[in-house]
C-alpha cells in the first residue's frame, strides 16, 4: 500500500506546477492547461485519502469535480476559440479592450 | 387716515416701472403716464400725511422682517419735507420728460427706470431702520447706473454709467462699513429692547448715541461720511457727477435735484446726533464741503458744456450743504435746518435749470454754448424761466437761493468765530463763483447773436409748464417758507428725545458747563451784507464779460494761462485720477494681486490637487486588470498569513 503522504507530495507537486502557470504564463491554452493541474492536484488528494480511510464520499467528489473542469474546459476552449477569432491571437497581454 | 397709506408713496411707482417696463412699449409715450400718475400719488399722499402730522407728531409703522431686522416707514419732520420735495420736483420732471423723450425708441425702458429711481428715493427717505435705508441707497445707485447709460450704444455714455456706478460703490462699501460697525457697538450695549423695537431703527440709535465709546462713533460718522461723499459727488469722489450728464437731460434734473445726490447729504442730516456726538467727524464734513464747493465752483468757470456747468454747481452746492451741516458743530441742530433748506430750494432751481438746459439742447441740438448764443430771442419761456433759476442759484437777493445760501454763509461765520474761519472762507469765494458762472452761462447762451444754424422754436408746453412752476417755487420758496420751515424741523430730533447738549459734551462741541455757542453774537456790518455784495457783484462781472463786452476774457486770462489751462482740464483730475492713479497705481497694484492670487493662493490649491490626483494615479496602476497578478498578490498574500501564523504558533501565542 502506498502510504497516503506521496499522494500529497504529488498533489503539492502538481498544485504547485498549477500555480507557478497559471501565475507566469501568458498564453490562453497553457493557462487552461494550469487549471487543470490544479484541479487534478486537488482530485488526487481526494481520491487518496478516500482509499486510505475506506469511504467513497471524496472519490464521489473526484468525479464531480471531473465533470465540473470537463464543462470549465468546454466554456474555456470555446471563449478561447471566438477570442483568437476576434483578435489573431490568444496572448492575453494583448487582448485589453476592457482595460485602462 | 393718509398715513396708513404711506407704503403706497413706493408701491405706486414700483408698480408704474412694472407696468411700464412690460406693457409701455405697446403704449403712446411709453406709458410715462404711469410714472407720472404714480408720483403725482405719492405728492398728494405726502400732502395729506403733511397735514396730518403737521406740526408736531410724527408716523412710524413697522413690521419684523428677519432676526434682529425690520422694515419700517418713519415719517418726521426731515422726512416729510423731503417726500413733498421730491415728488414734486419728480412729478414735474416726467411731466416734462413726456414731452422731452417723445419718439425716442426706449421710452418705455426710460420711464420704467425713471420710476424705480423715484420709488428707490422715496423709499430711501422715509426708511425707518439703517438697513432698510441701505439698501434703497444700492437701487439709487443702480437706478442712476442705467439711466445714466440709458443711451448705451454710445460708448461715452456707458463708460460714463460705469464710472458713476464704481466711484459710488466706493462710498457704499464704507457706508456697509459704517452699518456693520454700528451694529456691533449697539448690540454690544446689550440693550433690553422692547417688542417692535430693533437695533438699527433711528429712534433707537439715537437713544444710545451716547453709550456707543466717541472714537468709535467717530469711526462710524466718517465711515457714513464716506458713503455720503459718493453719493453726493463730494470730493475726492466727485468725479462721476459732471460725467453722468452722458443720460438724457431729464435724469441729469432727476440726479442733481431731487434723486440720488441728495441721498448722501439727507443721511448725514439723518444721522446728526451720531456725527454731533462724534469728536472731529463735523470738522471733517466741514471742510470737504466747504472744499467741494470751491473747487467745484472754479472749474464750473471754465466748462463750455452747458450741461457741465450745472453740473459743477451741483457739486458745488452739494459742498455747500455739506458744509451747512458740517458747521453745526459751532450751531448745533438748528444746522440741519438751514442745509436742507439749502438742499430744497436747491432741487427746486436745479431741476429748473436742467430742464430750461433740456428745453434748449432740445432745440439747439447741442449741449456746446459757444454754438449758442440769442437762444433767448426765440425761446422766450425758457430763457426767463432760466434767469430766475440763475438768479436764484446766484443768491440774488430775494430769490430762494439766497435765503438758503445766506444762511449757510451765515452759519458757516458762526463756526469761524468759534472755531475756524477756512469753511466761512472757501464758501464766500465759492459763491462769489457761482454767481459769475451762472450767469456767463445765461449771457453765452441766451443774448448777444447765434452763433450756429438751430432750430428756432420754442418747446412744447408739455415741457414748459413744468419750467414754470418750477420758477415760481425757484422764485418764491424761500421767502415764504424759510422761518417757518427752520423752526419745524428744529423740532425734528425732540421726537426722540434727543440730549443734543450731552452729546456736544461728548462731541467736544460743548464744554461741560458753558453754553452753546454765542448764539447771534452779533456779526461785523460786512459780514451781514457780503451775500448781497457777493451775488450782486458776481452777476455784474459775468455782464461785463459776456454782455456788455466791456472786458474780454482775454484779458484776464489767456490760452497760454496756466491757471486756466489747470481749470479747463480741470485741475488735472482726468490726468490724476483716471490716468495715474487708475491706470498706473491700481492697475498695479492690481497686477500685484493678481500674481499673489496666481502664485500663492491658485499654487498652494494647484500643488494640493497635484498631490492627490498623482497619489490616486500612481495608486490606479496595482488595478491592472490583469487577473494573474490578482493570483500572485493572493497566493503571495496566503503564503505571508501562513508564515506569520506558522510563527505566531512557534513562538506560542
């Protein structure tokens, strides 16, 4: 059995990988990319200690949470999508209209 | 039963300038009728109210108006006389002004504007609180201010206006003065007022004159002085009145006689037991009339503007009223008397002489008598109407004039006995002036041949019906109201209770024990018969001059006379006061301030607004809008609460 304390070193690990994108990156796909991780990060810790104290309540929680980025992703991708329509580009530095 | 309707002697004629100012320009004339109407009102009521209170009550109405404040009428002998004076002088002069400003395009504005003078005057006059008073005293002043500039297309004329309405505003502001100081001295009595009683009502003030400390009364008394100076074009501030002649004629009549100028010299009599209390202020009125009306006096000489001429006059005889009052330090109240008898029988020959001047420019076609000359062939009324108003300006004797211009005189010898001779001085050379100006005026005018192309026709009787009541007041005034006119308003002040001798001892008029004065104490026999002298001779040197051509001004003077030169220009005071003082001490002295009001008062708000607005700027820019630096502050945020926690817990709080 792996002890629960790897999980959430991987967990932190991944989070961390999440942040630091999600803090540095520019680029519209890669942030999504960082959300995920986040997301995921936050998934496997759940799952982990569900299986380490027997209850399904948090690999319960995992799957909803799936079902949550899958839609995060599917409006992210799309307003992406009309984004690179309207502007070339998915740099977020560059699309500011709303900015002062 | 008249007296209940003396708020009417004002609300007539504020009702004719509303109808006028709406409805005159659909009507004949611009319905002057209605100002005419109106003031004719106002003499009629002031006649019944003259009855009524004659010889020895006095009507005074009040309601509250605001906080300590209220708005009265209070009719005594000084006013009464005053209301009679101009609403008779006034009704004669829009008589005469139907007439005279017949198809000129804004006779509707005039007659509106011609009322409210009226309305502000009479309201002026029977006020029965300093305030109340006040404030008509602005309406006059802007009343004039419009008249004045009433043919505003022409530049002279509203440049004129301007400068009558600023050289007065200096007068008032120290007028302003003087109330607020006034006010404070009597509020700091703590008086215990009975209900309908208010610190600025006259019968009040002069109840307490004499608690209020002498150098502040004297403070006061010359700060009224000063309002009184700018309204009644003495000098220094007499410069507006020869220029407001730019207006029509009629209200140069209005101005000079009965309205506006006479403002300043009725509040100085208002106020008489204040300047009476007041150490040295009678001195100072005193000598400023006295000065006005010599100085006025010698450039009347030389002006060649018929309306100019009468002009200076008025400032001169202003002086002399002043100076009638002023003198009352050496006679006490009965001063009063003999200055506005003066200032009556004044109104009653200026407003003839302006309207015989009208009557002629109207005809002549210019204000400039060396175009003149034999106007008197073919305006026979006119020209006699204008002798005896000449002859009375020139105190001959018999004549209104001279009864009230003696008298001055008279008093003003009185003074000199007992104090100083200078007032008694300037004032027999101020006169012997008048007499000779007067009356180059007449002869240029009047005799000897035309000397331009005018019309020859004489006015219509519209305007000569006013010039000759005029006359018979101008001629006969004087000798029959004269004692019986000084002894009624002698009583003016027992109405209130007034202690002139305690307050000739504060003044430092009386000593405490002797008497007043050494009343009639019998004047040398020149004394007595110098104004007989002194009009008569004035008058013969004017003849010889101008009518017999017996001496040619020439002689006496000649282009190159610098003593004429400095009259002509009169006495450099275009070049002294508009030039260089205006011009060159204010402007900049002005400049000055204005730099002040750039660099430090504009600066010190210009950095402050700096300050704040690149504070907010610099503090805009962590709004970037950019939500990954919102994360990173947030992570950054929690990572710094873990640590002071992860601490806080270490150390074992």
């Amino acid at each position: 059995m792996i002890p629960v304390e790897l999980y959430i070193l991987l967990a932190s690990i991944m989070f961390t990988i999440g942040l630091y994108g999600l803090v540095t990156q520019r680029n519209g796909i890669k942030l999504m990319m960082c959300i995920e991780l986040l997301l995921n990060s936050a998934n496997i810790n759940l799952v982990a200690f569900s299986a380490n104290q027997p209850n399904v309540d948090g690999q319960v929680f995992a799957l909803f949470s799936i079902a949550l980025a899958a839609a995060e992703a599917g409006v992210g991708f799309a307003i992406l999508i009309s984004l690179y329509r309207l502007y070339g580009t998915i740099e977020l530095d560059n699309i500011n209209a709303l900015r002062w | 039963m008249y007296a209940d309707y003396a708020y009417l002697i004002v609300a007539m004629p504020v009702l004719a300038f509303v109808l006028c100012i709406f409805f005159g320009w659909h009507l004949p004339k611009g319905g002057g009728f209605f100002t005419v109407l109106a003031t004719f009102g106002g003499l009629i009521l002031s006649l019944g109210i003259f009855k009524e209170i004659y010889p020895d009550k006095i009507v005074h109405q009040s309601i509250p108006w605001f906080a300590n404040f209220n708005v009265g009428i209070l009719i005594d002998p000084l006013a009464i006389v005053m209301l009679l004076m101009v609403t008779f002088v006034v009704t004669l002069i829009h008589t005469y002004a139907l007439g005279y400003m017949d198809g000129d395009p804004g006779a509707a504005r005039y007659f509106a504007e011609a009322a409210l003078f009226t309305a502000a005057m009479l309201g002026l006059i029977y006020s029965d609180n300093l305030l109340q008073l006040f404030i008509f005293w602005e309406l006059v002043g802007l009343c004039s201010f419009l008249l004045i500039g009433f043919w505003y297309r022409k530049p002279s004329a509203a440049a004129a206006a301007k400068k009558a309405f600023l050289t007065t505003r200096v007068g008032d502001v120290l007028f302003l003065a003087a109330l607020v100081l006034l006010y404070n001295n009597m509020a700091s009595l703590n008086l215990a007022l009975k209900p309908g009683e208010y610190l600025l009502q006259f019968p009040v003030i002069y109840a307490h004159i004499a608690q209020i400390p002498p150098t502040q009364l004297t403070f006061i008394a010359l700060c009224l002085l000063g309002g009184a100076v700018g309204k009644s074009g003495q000098f220094p501030l007499h410069v507006w009145l020869p220029d407001a002649m730019e207006g029509p004629t009629t209200v140069s009549a209005m101005i000079h006689a009965a309205t506006m100028v006479t403002a300043g010299v009725y509040l100085v009599a208002r106020m008489f037991p204040l300047f009476y209390a007041a150490p040295n202020a009678l001195t100072v009125v005193a000598l400023i009339g006295a000065f006005t009306g010599l100085f006025a006096a010698t450039m009347g000489l030389t002006a060649f503007d018929i309306k100019r001429v009468l002009a200076f006059s008025t400032v001169s005889q202003l002086g002399f009223m002043m100076a009638g009052l002023g003198v009352g330090a050496a006679v006490g109240v009965a001063a009063v008397g003999v200055s506005i008898f003066h200032l009556i029988g004044h109104s009653f020959f200026k407003a003839l002489l302006f309207l015989c001047s009208g009557s002629v420019i109207h005809a002549v076609g210019t204000n400039d008598m060396r175009e003149m000359g034999g106007v008197g062939k073919y305006m026979k009324w006119t020209a006699y109407t204008m002798l005896i108003g000449s002859l009375s300006l020139a105190g001959f004797p018999l004549f209104t004039g001279f009864f009230s211009k003696d008298e001055i005189i008279k008093i003003a010898y009185e003074y000199g006995v007992q104090i100083n001779y200078l007032p008694y001085i300037m004032l027999i050379c101020a006169a012997t002036l008048t007499a000779i100006y007067t009356f180059r005026l007449w002869f240029v005018a009047f005799t000897g041949e035309p000397r331009s192309d005018y019309h020859k026709h004489e006015s219509p009787w519209i305007m000569i019906g006013p010039l000759v009541l005029l006359a018979v007041f101008a001629l006969g005034f004087g000798f029959f109201a004269q004692s019986g006119f000084y002894q009624y308003l002698d009583t003016n002040f027992e109405h209130y209770g007034v202690d002139f001798h305690a307050l000739g001892v504060i003044g430092g008029h009386i000593s405490e024990a002797g008497a007043a004065g050494g009343e009639g104490a019998g004047e040398p026999f020149i004394v007595k018969i110098l104004p007989y002298i002194i009009a008569i001779g004035g008058i013969l040197v004017a003849m010889l001059f101008y009518y017999w051509h017996k001496l040619d001004p020439g002689l006496v003077t000649s282009e190159r006379d610098p003593i004429r030169r400095l009259l002509l220009k009169g006495y450099y005071q275009h070049e002294i006061f508009t030039a260089w003082f205006a011009e060159t001490v204010v402007y900049g002295v002005a400049i000055l301030f204005n730099l002040i009001d750039i660099k430090i008062v504009d600066g010190v708000l210009n950095k402050i607004s700096e300050v704040t607005v690149g504070f907010g700027g610099n503090l805009r820019k962590v709004q970037t809008g950019v939500v990954q630096n919102y994360i990173t502050a947030v992570v950054l945020g929690i990572v710094v609460l873990v640590i002071v926690i992860e601490i806080g817990m270490k150390v074992g709080l």
